[in-house]
C-alpha cells in the first residue's frame, strides 16, 4: 500500500477511486503506454483495488454477476475464458455469467499481472479545486487528513450516486432504530439473524431480489412491494447497447434531451435476472413470499417494536395494514447528479457546464470543457450510452479516454 505520506507534492494524473473502472483504465492505460506506471497515483479511502465492490457482492451474497465473461478490468476480452478454463462449473448459464469468487480471484490476478498491488492510496479526497500554477491549469487536491497534492490532469471514477429514498420516508419522525429501516447499500446479510422476522422490500431490481432469497434462507418473510410489475430482464440494458447495433443511433442523436431519454428508456428501471425471478416465484409458491406490484407505500408508523404500513393498493392494504413489520429495506436505488457533488462545486464555479437531469454535458474524450478533468461511470452517461455505469462502459470509456491522456502526454514530453 502506497502510504499516503510518501505522496509526492505534484503528480501527472490522478485517479480518483479504485473500483472496476478505475482499475480498467489503468490496464489500458499501461497497454498502450507503458512509461504512464510513475506518473499516476490511485485514491480511494479502503486503500485497496475493488473493496466497496467486493463488499457489496459479499454483503448481498449475489452467487455470479450480471455481466457476461468478456466484460472486465482486463484489455483482453478472452483473459478471464482462459482464467476460468478448470473452473467451469463457476460459469452460470446462459452466457457463462462469472461466479463472484471466480471473477475476484480473477481480478486479483490481472492486480499482480499489471503489478498493482500497493498502488491505491488511503485517502479521501474531499477538496478538488482548479489552479493556474505557472500559466498552466492544475488541480489542487485536499485529503481529509489535510494533506494536498497538486495534479496536471484527474479521473473521477467514483459511482456517485446518492441513495434515492421515497418522500414518505423522509417525513418520518427518527423514533426508531436505523437498522429497521434503511437504504439496501446499508443492508449486510451477513451480520443479520431474521428467523421468525417479517421484513417488507421495496422495489424491483436485482437488489431487492438478492436481499429476498438472503432475509429467506435465513428463516424470514418477504414482501416485496413495487410500484410497477416485477418483470426479468437478461441485462440491465439490452445487448444491442453494447455495440454498434443501438450505440451508432445514440452517437448520432444530436440532442442531448432525446440521449437522455434513450438511456431512461433502455434502463427502464429496475428488473430481475430470469434466474432470480424464477427462483422468486418458487419461494412465493412455498408461502415464503409475496409479491405486492403496482404499489406504494403511503406511510408508515413505529409502534410497540414493529413498523404499520399503508399502502395505496386496496387489496394489498387490506393484507398489510394489520401485519407487523419488523424491517423495512429500501432497493430504491440512487440518484446521480452531479450538480449535488460538492467535490465538484470549486471546479462548476471556474467551468460552468450544461447538464440532462444531472447528467454533464462532456466532451468526446469524456473531459469536462476547459479543464483536465475526465468522469467515468454512470455520469458519463450522455457519452457512453446506458451501459456506462456497467463493466463494459468502463471499457467504453477508456476508448475515449486514454487516447486523450496519451496525446497530452506526448505533448507535454
């Protein structure tokens, strides 16, 4: 681990965050120009490649992931088919979907391969400010510790989103303890005993699912309550997103409006995986789980230990109005703007720039205009398409990325 002391004063590039993205951005970089290994620094606040990513998967015991084999950190499509070849039965139908520890172990692998190992520092950045130093543009970087580092360019490949939480949550007095109502990303199955508990899930997607089958086999009962139809979905985008067959059209589409419209239609919200669905069904077959669709919650009060919920589906209030509910978890996934990112507000101030609903309006290299600051992940969404918060939007985002980098490179030589 690169301690945090031993920074130097002034790097080339900085790397803000060390999940999938981030660590797909380093093997292109060094793919292409392997004289970038001294001239960047990695920071995330685990200190470690990966770690919220794992943590997640771990705390929701999701089995494989949603993304096919050829979609990772590496820039070969085929590392990981050559990786998994004697782990065959840690592939899942129907496109040999990565077991978690597989896909781990794998990029563990492509870590000690790229010799990575140690170079994410332990920081939080929570200061990120445009400079002239010398007539050129740098960024100053504040750590919390209040160390600063000073940077020619910067990556944000940080998620982003700040968890969306519905209004009658909010009008809630705080009489009751945090763990019986709280967001999914709070949720670690792992440290719950449920048996004998009734716990209410609200929303659709793949989250809610995963937290179901946990809170079950650890002896409770589910509801689930969303306010559209539970339906399966393959991907959380189709496949043609992934490729020319539907990116050619959006690359086109001049309005950054419509774009935006295109990526709302293609994501669709939340939906479950067939496997998950089926297995959903099988549970709500045995009396393990009900399913409440095209409903709300309307309020909720905490007395005598339990939650009393309401809903705005007759049949379904009649059903839960008299239940008591020992949890509530909200898979209401979250809201990305980056407008509300105040690592941002100094770099808005000197470069205002336009934005859809939160979504900044980049340039082709996925740069903020008039500086050197580059965003992967979900808020590049009106470049890269749908997919950008997913694995092989990071690769798509390095296509346009690193060839910037390089460029600069060769011009400040």
């Amino acid at each position: 681990m690169v301690n945090a002391a031993a920074l130097p004063k002034t790097i080339d590039l900085a790397i803000v965050g060390a999940g999938p993205q981030a660590l797909t951005l380093v093997t292109h970089l060094l793919q292409k120009k392997k004289s970038m290994r001294n001239r960047f620094v990695v920071i995330d606040p685990s200190g470690q490649w990966l770690q919220q990513w794992q943590h997640q998967f771990s705390a929701y015991e999701i089995p494989h992931l949603r993304s096919p084999i050829v979609h990772h950190p590496d820039p070969n499509p085929y590392a990981l088919r050559a990786f998994a070849e004697s782990r065959a039965d840690e592939l899942f139908p129907p496109y040999d979907l990565p077991g978690t520890q597989l896909f781990h172990d794998f990029c563990q692998e492509i870590i000690r391969r790229w010799q990575l190992q140690g170079r994410v520092v332990p920081a939080q950045v929570n200061g990120l400010e445009p400079i002239r130093e010398r007539g050129r543009q740098r960024f100053r970087l504040t750590f919390t510790n209040g160390q600063v580092l000073t940077a020619r360019r910067i990556v944000l490949a940080i998620a982003g989103g700040v968890p969306h939480v519905p209004d009658w949550v909010n009008a809630l007095p705080q009489n009751y303890p945090p763990e019986r109502l709280c967001h999914s990303h709070q949720v670690d199955l792992r440290r719950l005993q449920l048996a004998g508990e009734q716990i209410l899930i609200v929303g659709s997607g793949l989250t809610a699912g995963h937290l179901a089958v946990g809170a079950i086999s650890r002896g409770a009962q589910v509801m689930m309550m969303a306010r559209r139809t539970f339906y399966e979905k393959l991907f959380d985008a189709e496949p043609g997103w992934l490729g020319p067959k539907y990116l050619k059209g959006f690359h086109a589409e001049p309005s950054w409006e419509n774009r935006w419209q295109m990526i709302r239609a293609a994501r669709n919200g939340g939906s479950l995986t067939p496997a998950v669905l089926t297995k959903l069904r099988r549970l709500e077959r045995s009396g393990k789980l009900s399913f409440y669709e095209q409903c709300e919650v309307q309020s909720a009060t905490w007395q005598d230990n339990t939650w009393q919920v309401s809903c705005n589906h007759p049949e379904a209030h009649h059903c839960i109005t008299h239940l008591p509910i020992d949890r509530i978890w909200l898979a209401t996934g979250s809201t990305l703007d980056v407008n509300q990112w105040p690592l941002l507000s100094a770099v808005r101030e000197q470069y205002p720039l336009a934005d859809v609903e939160g979504l900044p309006i980049l340039d082709k290299h996925l740069r903020w205009p008039g500086c050197n600051l580059f965003i992967m992940g979900g808020a590049a969404a009106l470049q890269v398409g749908p997919v950008a918060r997913n694995l092989f939007g990071g690769k798509l985002a390095c296509d346009r990325i690193v060839p910037a980098l390089i460029k600069e490179t060769q011009m400040h030589l």
